[in-house]
C-alpha cells in the first residue's frame, strides 16, 4: 500500500528519526574472535535416556486439559448412555 493516509500510519511516523543509540542497540553482537562453541553437534544421545519410558502420570500430565464447554457435554453425553 503506498497511500499511507488511508493505513492509519501517522504522518509524523513516516518522517520520524531514531536515534543513534536505538540503532546501535539494534544491531547485532559479533561473535568474539576465537570463541569455541560450548558443545559439539550433532550430540550422541545416552542410552538411558534411549531407553527410558513413558510412565502412566507424565502420559496423564500430557493429555491437554479438557476444553470446559466440551468437557461437560462430554459428560452429559456419557450418562445418556
């Protein structure tokens, strides 16, 4: 859109300035010379943690919590039955 007056950008936004420090918050910092990365990756996985299973209550805990609209529909559906 070119005509910014029907956008609802305000005239003084188009012709405004930031200032110097704005921009200089506004770039990036560089990466120190010589800095070496933390670890390495790809990263191997344990075998325990290959190995590890589900238990019942993080399977309970990961079930979204029931939308309340649809949850009490539910239930009143289920004792029609």
């Amino acid at each position: 859109m070119t005509n910014y007056a029907y956008s609802g950008v305000k005239s003084t936004a188009l012709i405004a300035q930031c200032s110097e420090r704005s921009t200089q918050l506004a770039r990036p910092k560089a990466t120190p010379i010589g800095y070496i990365d933390a670890y390495e990756l790809p990263r191997t996985v344990p075998e325990s943690a290959l190995r590890a299973r589900l238990s019942k209550r993080i399977d309970e805990l990961a079930k979204p919590r029931h939308n309340k609209d649809t949850y009490v529909q539910s239930l009143w559906e289920d004792k029609q039955k």
